[in-house]
C-alpha cells in the first residue's frame, strides 16, 4: 500500500510494531523523500507533527498461525489499536479508513456473501480474536463517524496475498 501511494505523489508515514513484518520489506522504499516509517505499537497512543489527511488502519496480524500464537496481540490492535487511530483521525481532522475482512462474517453459511449477510459467528473459538476485533473495530469505526462526524470507510479485503508475505504464513 505504501509503495502504492507515493507512486501517486503521496508523503506517507507508515507506523508499525513489526510484530509480523520485517523493515526489509520497506528497504525498496525507505530511502523515498515522501516517505517515513515509526516503529510504534498503535495499541498504544500515538501523536504525529503535521497535517494528516488520511489515516488507513491496515494493522493486524491475520494469519490462521498467528491466532493461536498472539491472540491477544490481535484482539489488541482491533480494539485499542482502532480507537487510537481513530483518534488521531480525529485530531487531524483526517479521513479515516479501516481495513476489515470478510472474517467479520465468520465462518459462512453462503459464499459468496452479500454485504447483507450477518453472518455466522463463534466468539469462543479460535479465529475468534481475529474476527471479532475486526467487528468491534467496524462498529467503533461507525461510532466516530455518527458522534463526531468524522468521515470514515471500511473496506472488507477478501483473500490478499503477496510476494513479502511469510512462508508459514498459512494462507497460500
């Protein structure tokens, strides 16, 4: 996404704890003019110099392997993470986007969904980290935009993969 926007002409800066990445997979980007990396844990609060128009809140692990391993973690970024995000969207006066999943919808009883399907949800089992911290985030998301104004997108990304991405990853 990074390499994407300042294609466009953008200054990004992207904030990331690392706990899945590597700042190799910045390496072909980092020496860009336009752009800046902070290693932050968005879970915690955050406060950047500077006009922002947009915040996109693409964080989360969301790798099957990862939601026995850091469950937590994950439940962290969707909840805390979010609100943080969102109010630094807030404070900036900025557009804010959350990148959802069609894991919101749990495991489907229709595919593929429609955007009126409610879904099929589990909150005990094991993806349950995952999908209901990408629910709570979509519902803190529309929260913000009807009590603050704040203008707000959600985007539910269905099956991403790329070329970064790791080997154990589980989604390939």
């Amino acid at each position: 996404m990074c390499g994407f926007l300042l294609e466009k002409g953008y200054q990004v800066i992207c904030v990331d704890n690392l706990i899945t990445g590597s700042e190799k997979n910045i390496e072909r980007i980092k020496s860009n003019p336009n752009f800046q990396f902070i290693k932050h844990d968005i879970t915690k609060p955050i406060e950047i110099k500077g006009e922002i128009d947009y915040v996109l809140h693409f964080a989360s692990p969301a790798s099957p392997v990862d939601f026995e391993r850091i469950p937590i973690q994950i439940a962290k970024v969707g909840s805390l993470g979010t609100h943080n995000a969102l109010g630094l969207a807030k404070v900036k006066n900025a557009v804010f986007l959350f990148a959802s999943t069609s894991e919101c919808y749990g495991d489907p009883e229709v595919n593929p969904q429609p955007e009126s399907y409610n879904g099929n949800v589990s909150t005990t089992g094991i993806r349950s980290c995952y999908d209901e911290a990408k629910r709570f985030g979509e519902a803190l998301t529309m929260a913000y935009h009807r009590i603050h104004g704040l203008k707000t997108r959600i985007a539910r990304i269905f099956n991403t993969y790329g070329p970064r991405m790791r080997k154990d990853d589980g989604r390939v």
